[in-house]
C-alpha cells in the first residue's frame, strides 16, 4: 500500500509522482483553498518539491493511483518552516538537524468517501513515514499543522510545540508548529490503529532492485 520514493528509485515513479501532484492539487488547492506558490491548474508543486525530497505514497489496491501521500525534507536543508514560518516558532526555534525532517503535504484523497477510508489511509501513511524514519536514523519530525491533527498524533507520538497556535487569515485556519518522535514505540501505537496490525505496509524502503530509468512500470513487492 505504501511506496517510499526516494532520490535514488524516482525514475521508477515518474508517473505516480504525477498523480500525487494531481491528488495534492483536488485536495489542497480546491477543497483547503491554498494559495500554493509554484503550482499550476491541477498540479499542486512547489518549491520544496525537489530531487532530495522523500515521498510517502499510499496507492489503491492496483498500485497505479495515488490515494494518500506525505512529503519528507531535511531540515538542515529549506523546508516550510525554515521558509514560510520561521516566525510562527517563536517558543524553540526552527529546527535544523540531520536527525530531523519536516513532514509537510500529509493528504489523504478526497476522492475517498468513507471516514472509515480515510482513517486506514492516514494512520497507513503514518506508518510509513515511521517504518522510512526508522530505516534512515530519523529521530524526529517538525509539522506545522492544525490543532485537529496534532491531537491526533499525539495520541500515537511524543509531540512538543515549538510555538503558539497562529490563525492564518488565507484559509481561516489555526496552525502549529511542532516536533514529535519517531521510534519503535510510535511505531506500534500507529499500527494498533489498524484493522490488522501486523498488516505489510511498506514497500521498498531502500532502491534494492536494479531497473532502467526509462522503465516507468512500478516495482513489484521488494524483500
């Protein structure tokens, strides 16, 4: 269900990548109403869209469409945070280090019509920046989100603000920003989310399998 793309398979996932932009674009642009920067008519991609970025993609059961998705970036590196908000974490600072990333774009579909959907597809994505996080030394990971969906990881992650909430007079919307940890404990708490825990969530979490960069077919299942 979920794919992790990285700089080093995304020749593989040109097509899916596409998709995402399109999916990101339905739900942030036309259904939250944001003013994205960069973005163009039915693509939603901006400036933190770049070759180093990390992609958490939740497909539908063909694995050709793209029902959910995250974006990691380093935030050692510009983030939207460190860009676009560094005045919103007025209590620790903006973060920077190799052991933390910012999560940003975390949507979940709007052609989904269930909440029950929508639910198996946040908490799976939330399993797969966890599982990728583990994988890569990721200790911690920065959001700027709403008050809604910092209740809700913190159910599942220790989670800490680094400033106020802050009302956005452009969509009408309270956001924080905010460090929760990633670790085996996270882990768990997410997948008892689940219908089935012990479910296989993520797929190629590292560029295992050799493959040309004209190939545009999608990996089957890595080991």
């Amino acid at each position: 269900m979920i794919e992790i793309v990285t700089s080093e398979n995304r020749h593989i996932y040109y097509s899916l990548i596409e998709d995402m932009y399109r999916m990101r674009y339905d739900v942030v642009v036309k259904k939250w109403g944001w003013k994205v920067e960069g973005a163009t008519v039915g693509r939603d991609k901006d400036q933190f869209d770049t070759d180093d970025t990390v992609y958490i993609l939740h497909l539908d059961p063909t694995r050709t469409i793209v029902t959910g998705c995250c974006r990691l970036n380093k935030t050692t590196g510009p983030n939207m945070l460190s860009e676009l908000y560094a005045d919103a974490c007025d209590l620790q600072g903006v973060p920077s280090s190799n052991t933390i990333w910012e999560a940003s774009r975390f949507v979940v579909s709007a052609d989904l019509r269930s909440r029950q959907q929508y639910y198996d597809v946040m908490w799976r994505i939330g399993v797969g920046v966890n599982e990728y996080g583990l994988s890569a030394g990721i200790k911690q990971i920065a959001w700027y989100t709403g008050p809604s969906f910092y209740n809700t990881i913190n159910r599942v992650m220790d989670i800490e603000p680094l400033g106020r909430p802050r009302f956005h007079e452009g969509d009408q919307e309270t956001y924080i920003p905010a460090l929760s940890t990633v670790n085996e404990a996270s882990l768990i708490a997410m997948r008892e989310r689940l219908s089935n825990p012990h479910e296989r969530i993520t797929f190629a979490l590292a560029p295992i399998y050799q493959i040309s960069p004209k190939t545009q077919t999608i990996p089957q299942e890595a080991a």
